[in-house]
C-alpha cells in the first residue's frame, strides 16, 4: 500500500496574466501512516529570467468546500531556468481536515534580484489546443503541414490572455 493517498488534484497549467510562471499541477495528498495532509504544487518558469525563490498561497477548504484557511508557503534554495518544472516534490503541511485547495503565486524573487507580485489577476487554466488532426481530417493535409512545419507541430498555434501557444504545445 502507498504512504501516501491523493484526495485531491488541481486543475492543470493555471495561469494568470501576467505571471512568470504556470501552475501545471497540484495535489493534496494524506499520509496513510499518520494522517498528516499536505499540498504540493508543480511550477514551471515561463521566462528567460532565472526563477529562486516563489511564495505561494494556498486557500483551504474541507470537505463541504468551506474555507477552513489559508497558508502561505517560500520555495527557496533552487534554480528554474526557462521551461524547467521544479518544487513538485516540496510538500507544503496543510490543516488536517483540508480536501481541497486553491492555489496561487504572489510573488517571485530571480536570479539576477528583480521581482514580481501578482496584479490580482485570477489564476484560471490555460485553454486546450486543438490538435491538427482536429482541423485536418484528411492525412495528406498532416502530411503537408507537417512538412511545411515541422513534425513537432501537433497543435494549432493560438493566444490565450497575454501567452502565445506554439504549434508544438509549449508555451
């Protein structure tokens, strides 16, 4: 049996405008042994800016989805080039009767000792792209969108907020 129990999981790539960096997962997980719940938050940096330190902000709820809290937590003492994903493994201890969670990004410290704080924008999922095999039934199109593209582009290009999706599916 596994140490740990997932009860519970964010919706992925939250962003919100503005920000340096996306939310790309997130879970709350119970400690089977000793009933300690803890949240955990998957960041990826979206600039060319090296990322050090991020303070998050967590809003608890329990079962009934009544806010029971919230708890702020520093990531320190790495460093997340562009594109890199990094704290997934940090567990945040959280109050024991939460079952779910909010999460956002307040502020982010760089390398190079600028920083960033929220605007207050909501942090909301980045919308899905549709797949060329979505637009092109016929395979002779993929076929030539592929050669005039790259074989990497799987995707259809698109905006959302003040990020560009790129027909490979990054940001």
């Amino acid at each position: 049996m596994s140490k740990y129990q997932k009860l519970f999981a964010l919706s992925k790539n939250l962003y919100a405008e503005g920000a340096p960096l996306i939310i790309s997962a997130g879970a709350l997980q119970k400690d089977t042994e000793n009933g300690s719940v803890f949240a955990q938050i998957k960041l990826q940096n979206i600039t060319q800016k090296k990322i050090k330190v991020v303070r998050a902000v967590f809003s608890l709820m329990d079962a009934f989805e009544r806010t029971i809290g919230e708890t702020e937590y520093v990531f320190q003492d790495f460093i997340a080039g562009r594109d890199e994903y990094f704290c997934q493994k940090q567990l945040v201890p959280v109050d024991n009767a939460t079952r779910s969670f909010v999460a956002k990004v307040a502020e982010v410290a760089f390398a190079d000792g600028s920083k960033w704080n929220e605007s207050g924008a909501e942090w909301k999922p980045i919308e899905k792209q549709q797949t060329i095999s979505y637009l092109f039934k016929d395979a002779e199109l993929i076929k030539q969108y592929h050669i005039k593209y790259g074989d990497s582009c799987e995707y259809i290009a698109k905006a959302d907020r003040d990020l560009v999706l790129c027909s490979c599916g990054e940001v």
